[in-house]
C-alpha cells in the first residue's frame, strides 16, 4: 500500500511528456497521494502534461529517508514503464509536495537529478524542510516538544540521538537535508514558505534562499507574510505561487 503510485495520461499523448509528480506531506509518517488527484486530473486533462501521485514507506526505526528516495526511484521507474505501453516517452519531472512532500521533492530532485529514472528539471517546495539540524526546529514546535521531535528526526536520518546529543547525528541530519545537496547543478526551484510557520521554521526557507543565491542557482523565495504551515490566506502569495508552478511548467515541461 505505501508503495503505490497513481499516473494519468492525456489521452491524445504521444512522443515526449513531461512529468509533474505529487509528493504527500505528512511529517514522513502519516499522509496519502490521494490528497492530490484533483491536482492529477487537472494536470492531464487541461495542461496536457502527465501526473502522478506517490505513496511512500513512513519513517519508522528501520526506514529512513534515504530509503523513502528509493520508493520515488522505483515510482518513477513505474512511471516511465507504463508510459512506454502508453505509447509516451515520459522523459522529465517537475517534483512538488507541501511539508515533508516539499522537503522530499528537493532532496530528490537535487540528490538523485543525475540517477533519477526520469530527470528532474525543476522542483516547487511548499513549507518543506531543507536543514533537518537546525537548531529552530527544536524549540516551540507545534508538533511537540525537543523530545518528540528529536525522536521524528532520529527516524528521518536513520541514526537515534536525543536533543542533549543532536551534535553527534549532525552528518546523519545533514545526509537527509536539501541544502547538504546544493550546488551550481540544482534544477530551478520554488520554494513557498511562511514567515510565522510553528512547524518549519522560516530559517530552513532562508538558509536554502542563501546557498541558491551564492550558487547562482535559478529560484524563487515566495513568502507568505505572517502565514503558518498551511500558507493561510495571503491571496497575492498564492496568486504568485500558481503563476511560478503554471510558468515552470511551460518552460521545463513541454
């Protein structure tokens, strides 16, 4: 069940289709891909582009994230499979997700964008983590308190430690965290974030802006003024937001 992924096809597709693929939130340990067949249908039928949807193994004491890109290898894999008896070449993919969807698009993307079955050409975060260490993760967090939390980022990177001990499991937290993976290759990015969000803190948004800038890397930090996780209700963000994915994927995918 957490290894299956949806795709839908236009149905007057043919040649080369570029690709956007949905990644569920969920803190790695809740979450479903049904969450964006609206997005999925839309996508096929009125972009022309193919979509998918992924499930993907929860974080647990024996699934880190390194293991959860190998489910989004594998579903591309598939992906790319059935649009072949499709009679399609699915040959690029616009990752994006919202919260651990948007941390888990940017690792892929920046992580795996020269193995990847299908070659990711851009990704969009929305609220996604991208410094698993950062020490404003820790506190005041709106999914618990140092305890809890140091123990989600223990399943995260694979390695067991407690907040007095973070600094021994900084290489394991910096192996699961996008800005380890930055660099002048990175594939264009959006990154939509919250100044006031109670569960990623703002300064995963900015430090990721910071590396992308000095990398020369082609992005976008657009914030939602005073916004939580959610993004709330900044009309004028989230006008900026669909225009940035709409305009990505014209340019990237077809």
């Amino acid at each position: 069940e957490r290894q299956i992924v949806d795709l839908c096809i236009p149905d007057d597709a043919s040649g080369d289709l570029g690709l956007v693929l949905f990644i569920h939130g969920g803190a790695w340990i809740g979450g479903d891909k049904e969450s964006y067949k609206e997005g999925m249908n839309y996508g096929a039928s009125q972009l022309g582009i193919a979509t998918a949807s992924v499930n993907y193994r929860y974080i647990s004491d024996d699934v880190d994230l390194l293991d959860v890109l190998d489910d989004i290898d594998s579903a591309l894999a598939a992906v790319k499979q059935k649009g072949a008896e499709a009679g399609v070449n699915i040959n690029k993919v616009l990752l994006t997700g919202d919260s651990a969807g948007g941390h888990l698009s940017l690792l892929y993307a920046y992580a795996r964008k020269n193995t990847a079955p299908v070659a990711p050409v851009a990704v969009v975060s929305n609220s996604g983590p991208t410094d698993l260490y950062d020490d404003n993760f820790y506190h005041n967090n709106a999914l618990g308190n140092e305890a809890a939390i140091s123990d989600l980022m223990s399943k995260a990177c694979g390695q067991r430690f407690t907040y007095d001990n973070k600094e021994g499991a900084k290489q394991a937290l910096y192996s699961v965290s996008p800005i380890s993976y930055v660099s002048k290759d990175c594939v264009p990015t959006v990154i939509n974030h919250g100044s006031a969000d109670s569960i990623v803190p703002f300064s995963n948004a900015q430090t990721l802006d910071a590396l992308l800038t000095q990398y020369g890397v082609e992005h976008v930090l657009n914030v939602y003024q005073g916004a939580d996780h959610d993004l709330g209700k900044d009309d004028a963000a989230k006008k900026r937001a669909d225009e940035l994915l709409f305009g990505y994927i014209d340019r990237f995918l077809k």
